[in-house]
C-alpha cells in the first residue's frame, strides 16, 4: 500500500512524497507531487494496480489525452494536472 508523507521546503511551501514498493524488485519507490490532490491520486491509482507505477503512470497519460467534458470545465479543472506536478525519485 502507498503512502503520502508532507515535506516542508526551506521557503515554507509543501510538497508531498508519495512512497510504495516496485511489485517485482521490491524496492521502495518515490514521488514528489506539488499537491496533496496530487499525491492522493497517484496514491489511489497506485493500491488500486497492485504498486505499479507503469500502471498508474499509463492510467495519468490516457486521462490527459483525453477531452474534458464540460463539466469538469465548468468545474475548473481538466484532471491533467497530476503528471505535470509531479517528479519521480528511485
């Protein structure tokens, strides 16, 4: 199961750092998101495939190719943001 740990930056800002281990290699694995959406969904996209960051990575891809609905824009957001804010750490 993944996890979300806060990391306070030395200008006072946050970042989240979203840890879990490879399926195969069993070695832990991380990524920093700018926000906590951002790391709360990699977090679920993550226990939901089993820890597999290519999984998860495809599933954030596929999402960002595709058009938002009006809905979501008139909501303010298009659900692209989570590959954007975020940096992959091994």
């Amino acid at each position: 199961m993944a996890s979300i740990r806060k990391r306070t930056k030395k200008d006072g800002s946050s970042s989240y750092m979203v840890l879990w281990r490879d399926p195969k290699s069993r070695e832990q694995q991380g990524l920093t998101a700018a926000t906590l959406v951002e790391a709360e969904t990699l977090k679920r996209l993550l226990d939901a495939n089993g820890q597999s960051f290519d999984i998860a990575q495809h599933a954030t891809l596929s999402n960002e190719k595709r058009t938002p609905t009006v809905a979501e824009i008139s909501r303010g957001g298009d659900g692209s943001n989570l590959a954007r804010g975020c940096a992959r750490t091994s």
